[in-house]
C-alpha cells in the first residue's frame, strides 16, 4: 500500500506542477462551484478555487507526503497495522488539501477539523500516557481554533453566503468583519502555536517520525498561516495585527532560547519549527504575505528532510533520542550527515540554500520597514539563535566523541529512508531561486549600505561561534551559569507555557468534571435513573406477578384488607 500511495501522489504532484506553471504564465484563476444537492430552493454547492497560490502549496504538500509515505515503508516496517498508519496519513493529507482550495469558510472548516481530528489519531498513535497527554493538549489547543471559526461560520450569515473571497475587498471597514478579521487571527494563532498557545507543538514530538515532518512542515502548523494569507487584504490596518507582530516575535525568541536548552533531539527540531513560524507569523502581519508564503514553502522542504534525517539517526541510536549520548555520527552515517547538515545549513539562511532566499528578503524588509528597535532586535536576535542552537546541535552529533554503549547499530543500507531524503535534498538546496523566479514578477531590488547588507551574516556569524563556544562543556564555565537549575527549567518548560495552558485552563474545568460526574451521573442520576429505576420496576412486577397467580387465598386477605381500611377510614 506504501508504494501505491508514493505513486498516486508523486503523479498528482507532477500533474500540479504543470498546472502550476500554466497558471503562473497565464495569470489564471480558476473559481469552480459543483452543486451536491438542489432541493426546493435549498442549494448544497462546493466551491473550489484553483490559482497559483493553492497549486503550488498543494504541489509542495504532495511532495512531501510522496516522499514521508516512501520513507514510512522502511521507518514504519516493524508496525503491524501500517496500512492503519498509512490511511490515516492519506486523510491528514485529503484534508489539507480541502482548506487549501477552499474559498468557502465551510469547507475550510471541514479541513480544518479534519486536520486536528486525525493529528490527534496520529500523535496518540503509539499508546502510552505521555503520548495520551500529548494528544489532549494537542486536540484541546486545537478545539480553540475550531470555535473561533465556528463563530466566523455564525457572523458571516449576515451577508447571505460563506463564500468569503467575495466580501474581502469591499467590506473591510464593516463591524462584522473586523470581527470575523480578529476571530480568524485568534484561530490562526492557535493552529500556528503562537503564544499564548504554543505549548501543543513540542508536546506533538509524542507522534511517529514520519508523521512529525509532515505536520511540523507543510501540513498542520502551516494551515493557520495560509488562512491569514487568504484574508490578507480584509486584515490590512488592523489594530490587532500590531498585537499579533508582537506576540510572533515573543514566539520566535522564546522558541529559540527553548531550543538551546533542550536535549531531546525532536523537540530541538519542534522548537525550531515554533521560531519560523513565528518569523512567517510576523511578517505577515507587516502586510508582506507573498513574502510569508514564500518562507512557508522553503522552510516546508528543509524542516520535513530534517526530521527525516532525526528519523533516521533516533532508529540507528536504538530509538534513543537524547543528543548527549550521540556524537561523531558523520563518520559512520555520510549521507545521512550531509543531508542533516545541508537542511540545516538551509535552516540558518546560508547563501544560496532554500532557506536564504526567503529569510534574507524576509530580514532586509524589516530593515526596511517603519519599526520601531524591539521588534527589530527580536528579528536579528532569533535569527542569531537559529545559528547558535543548530551549531549545538552540529556539535553534539557530529563532532563529539561517541557516547553510546555500542557502535554496532551505526549502519546506512536503508536505501529506502535515503531515496526519500535525496528527493528533498536536492528540493532544499533549489526550491528558493525556484520558487523566486516563479512568485515575484519582477525581483525585490532592496538597496542599503554595505553593513546593513551584511548585517544578517554578521548575526548568523555570532551566532555559530556562540554555539560552537557553549557546546564545549568541558571548557567554557559560561555553560555553568547558562544551564544553572532555575534558568534551564524556566527555559526547558517554554517559560512555564504548558504549566499555564494545562493547569490554570485544564486542571479546574477537568476537577469540576470530576465531581460532576461523582455527584450527578454515578450519585442522583443513577438512583432515579438506570439501575434504581430498573430494580423498582423489578420488585413492582415480581409484587404484581404474584397476583396474577390467581390465587384465592391472596385475593381473599386483600379483599379484607381491603375492607378494613375502608371501615378504619370511616371511623375517622
């Protein structure tokens, strides 16, 4: 069934990317409304809108859905149910595909829910309490976009349809749809794990491999981006797009100060995930969203090859995940080292890889922009760690010494796992001047001086020595004050984040739960309802069974009984 689906999707990603082309030459759009049902006057219709933004996401979505279903045949080869696995991988994937060329709130939200539905199936799918806890926190942080949209559902019954792409121009300035605008925003943050809702995403790590680089790179995470980027021109001088800038920007920097105190090799990759989309988050609410789109689909191919490579490395380490006990992997494992370095290489925006083309642009129209020094330091400042927690991360698997018990697992015969990394090899090092030639009509001409220029080397720079320094534990007693206990926890726990969104939202309404369900559904409800209501009706039909055995003795006493109450009832 694995390679099956590899096919149908590699030839449907091909068959889009012609499709793509041919748009992009003709400046096409395509709106195509399929009527389900006609009855009376009541009309069930299916829009769907196909323009160069749609197919080209959906091209990159299938491309790296082929290639994860690929490498899922080997990483996924000693599961029993794989075909389960496989199926429910197709469905995360079909739902993706609805939100992205849906131009109509509701099939949006069918996607929508389809996505958070099926990553709950999926984070929870090796069964254990840890990926339990995972999975609630995941679908309930989940739940929360799901409301805002169904509330988006309810006000845009006042302009007579769903199909929001009509009303995005003209109605801007309507109390309706600066509601609806500020209900989208809240719904997108919690799908793109923007504070104060980020805590879901590492926890989601809980999820097999293969399912982590497709929702931590094109699927999940990316939905409440590509939302915003729909609704871009209704969002445009919004009071409440200073807020998300703000927000985004906390997200980045805590993400990446996180990743340099983490050592579970996943989640370091999950945090890295968090900071670009808060870089995607905040230069979308600049108004740039051509340029967020662009960094969404070039961060899509790096991150997915870098959990296939984490993949790859977590099953040769005996299923081991802490980066203490790796190191000097390159020597046993060459290709999968060079792919993890490229990806990452193409992660901190070093020239000419995927990741610079849509990160130097990104950073150079902040400069640019009208900002004020905050907002500019959170930019440069994350962009330096980038560097410093990829550099770390470089250090502890490649460089150091070995640290685990036996060398005898350091093999790489899977041709299988390195097929699937090759494809997204050679897409992350030309998908960004690719994608450069075909989005922008003419090219981003962006003069400044020589310094300024540089000024993203210069940080990315900074930031790679840094790492190089700290990484060296034996050495350096900086290490000692950065990882003293009290910082470590309040950076490892993403600044008390999960504590926050589980205890002081969870923990109250699950408690009340509790006694609800002790005191009305096992305590009143059952004595009126259920078991008490069946044993009386019981004991009343076992009273009348025995009446009912004609016998005369029985109605003889009753009747007297019967009399003497009615002779009692007299005298009184």
């Amino acid at each position: 069934m694995c390679f099956i689906s590899f096919f149908f999707l590699f030839f449907f990603m091909l068959l889009n990317f012609f499709f793509t082309i041919y748009f992009i030459m003709n400046n096409l759009t395509l709106m195509i409304e399929w009527e389900i049902i006609s009855f009376n006057s009541m009309n069930i219709v299916m829009s769907i809108l196909l323009d160069w933004m749609s197919l080209l996401f959906m091209m990159f979505v299938l491309l790296i859905s082929s290639s994860v279903i690929y490498y899922s045949k080997s990483y996924m080869s000693s599961e029993i149910n794989l075909n389960r696995f496989i199926i429910l991988v197709i469905l995360f994937i079909l739902s993706m595909i609805l939100l992205i060329i849906s131009p109509n709130i509701i099939s949006i939200f069918l996607g929508w829910d389809g996505l958070g539905l099926i990553s709950y199936c999926l984070v929870i799918y090796y069964q254990n309490l840890k990926s339990y806890n995972a999975g609630m926190l995941t679908a309930l942080s989940n739940r929360i976009g799901d409301v805002m949209i169904l509330m988006v559902i309810s006000w845009m019954v006042n302009y007579g349809s769903w199909n929001y792409i009509f009303y995005l121009n003209f109605m801007s300035n309507d109390f309706s749809m600066e509601l609806v605008s500020i209900l989208i925003i809240l719904a997108a943050m919690t799908k793109s794990a923007q504070i104060p809702f980020s805590s879901w995403l590492p926890a989601a790590m809980a999820a097999p491999t293969p399912v982590s680089a497709l929702v931590h790179s094109s699927t999940l995470v990316t939905a409440g981006i590509y939302l915003l980027i729909r609704f871009n021109m209704l969002l445009l001088n919004m009071y409440m797009l200073k807020i998300l800038l703000l927000l985004s920007g906390l997200t980045m920097l805590m993400a990446g100060i996180c990743a340099n105190y983490e050592y579970d090799l996943k989640k370091i990759i999950a945090l890295s995930t968090l900071s670009q989309l808060g870089l995607m988050m905040s230069i979308l609410s600049m108004g740039y969203s051509d340029l967020a789109f662009f960094h969404l689909l070039t961060h899509a191919m790096f991150k997915a090859l870098l959990f296939m490579c984490a993949g790859m490395v977590i099953h040769m380490m005996s299923d081991n995940q802490d980066i203490r006990v790796m190191g000097g992997i390159s020597v046993y494992v060459p290709m999968t080292s060079l792919c993890l370095n490229i990806s990452n290489m193409a992660l901190c925006g070093i020239p000419f890889l995927a990741g610079f083309y849509s990160k130097d642009l990104i950073l150079e129209m902040v400069m640019m922009s009208n900002l004020n020094l905050m907002i500019f330091y959170l930019y440069y400042f994350s962009t330096g760690l980038t560097m410093f927690y990829t550099m770390r991360l470089l250090m502890y698997l490649m460089v150091n010494d070995f640290n685990l018990m036996s060398i005898y697992n350091l093999y790489e015969e899977d041709y299988i796992m390195l097929k699937s990394m090759m494809l997204l090899l050679f897409m992350s090092l030309i998908s960004g001047s690719m994608l450069s030639w075909m989005i922008f009509y003419y090219p981003y001409m962006i003069y400044m001086s020589f310094n300024m220029k540089l000024m993203v080397l210069y940080v990315s720079l900074m930031g790679g020595v840094m790492g190089l320094l700290i990484s060296n534990m034996s050495i350096y007693s900086t290490n000692k004050f950065l990882m003293s206990y009290n910082m470590s926890m309040f950076f490892t726990l993403m600044w008390f984040m999960p504590s926050l969104s589980v205890y002081s939202l969870n923990y109250y309404v699950l408690s009340f739960g509790k006694k609800l369900y002790k005191n009305m559904d096992m305590g009143w409800s059952e004595i009126f309802t259920g078991n008490s209501l069946f044993n009386m009706v019981k004991n009343y039909s076992l009273i009348s069974s025995i009446y009912q055995m004609n016998n005369f003795k029985i109605y003889l006493f009753s009747f007297i009984l019967w009399m003497l109450l009615n002779i009692m009832m007299m005298f009184i």
